[in-house]
C-alpha cells in the first residue's frame, strides 16, 4: 500500500467518523419534546440545500439564504415525525453509522481492500449489508475468513439484518462498527 493510499484511508476514517458524534447528538436532541417548544411558532425553521439550479449557498447581509433555486427542508414537520414515533430513533441512531460503512467501504474498495484480512473482508460485507437495505447478501460459500471481534460471517447471514432498526435487533452493534474503523485506523497506521 502506498503512503498516498495509506493517507486516503485515514481520511476516510476521519471523515465517516467526525460526523457521527454530531448526528447521534442531533437526533437525540431533536426527539427531546423540548425542542419543539423552543422553535418560533410557524414553519420558519428550515435547512437549505444546493440544487443543480443553485450550486452554491451563501448568506445575505442579513445573514439570509435567499438563493433562488435552493432546496428548503421544513424542520418542523420532521420534529413532529420523530417525536411521535420515538421507535424510529433506533434507525436514525445508526444512520451515520451505515453511512460510515460505506463511506469507509468505498475508501478501501478503491484500493482493492490492500490484504483481504479477515477484519477486511468483514467490512466489505458490511459495506454490501448496508448496500442491501441493511441485510446481508451472501449467495454463496465466503472465498475469504471475514470476522471481526466475536462475529464472524458466514452464508448462514443471508437475509439476515446488519444493524437494529425499529423493528428489531441487528447482527453488528452499533459500538462494534465504530471499534472496527479504529482498528482500521490502527492497522493503516501501524503499516506507516
């Protein structure tokens, strides 16, 4: 592995995780019924995003996104979702996480997973898992060892959940994939 991969690598650790901790602490404060009363009354509260029609957002002198063409995410009706169906938290709880799965899967994906250890391969099945709707997609005998920890998986997982969500429970806890990343972290960086 070269040190310009090596450093892509971390980067994308760094990347999936920071976000995380700002996620975790956003749903969980945003579920408070608080929060609700904290808002202005109306549905002023909104989040902007770019669009094709408008790639770029700054902010007026009045510190104001007035950009024409600019996608407008209404925050309250989402609040009133969360805070009715506090089951559903669950979900939200490990989307970072599945995104950081990913994210991180494709970072070592572009590399060509550099070993195929076991600990590897288990991300890139996990990686797949989330591509499939959290479940795992295993059509077949493992070509490689793919474990991490306790788990280890095997075709018996096909079908099966990668993480919990409001119906239930999942194979990998939510702390066990954030552990993987820092042994990831680890590894990357003890071939430095």
């Amino acid at each position: 592995m070269s040190p310009t991969e090596q450093q892509l690598l971390l980067q994308a650790i760094q990347e999936a995780r920071a976000p995380i901790a700002a996620f975790t602490i956003g749903v969980a404060a945003f579920s408070h019924p608080s929060v609700k009363q904290m808002l202005l009354p109306g549905d002023g509260h909104k989040a902007c995003f770019t669009t094709s029609e408008c790639p770029s957002l700054r902010p007026d002198q009045n510190n104001r996104i007035t950009a024409p063409g600019r996608y407008e995410l209404p925050l309250t009706p989402s609040l009133e979702y969360i805070s009715s169906n506090p089951r559903i938290n669950f979900t939200f709880m490990n989307m970072g996480i599945r995104s950081a799965i990913l994210h991180v899967g494709d970072a070592f994906s572009s590399i060509g997973y550099f070993d195929h250890s076991p600990e590897l391969e288990f991300l890139r099945h996990a990686r797949n898992a989330v591509a499939h709707g959290n479940r795992f997609n295993i059509t077949g005998p493992l070509k490689r060892p793919a474990s991490f920890r306790s788990y280890s998986i095997s075709i018996s997982l096909n079908g099966s959940k990668l993480f919990r969500d409001k119906e239930g429970d999942g194979y990998l806890h939510e702390g066990d994939a954030l552990a993987l990343l820092d042994y990831l972290e680890l590894k990357i960086n003890s071939a430095i």
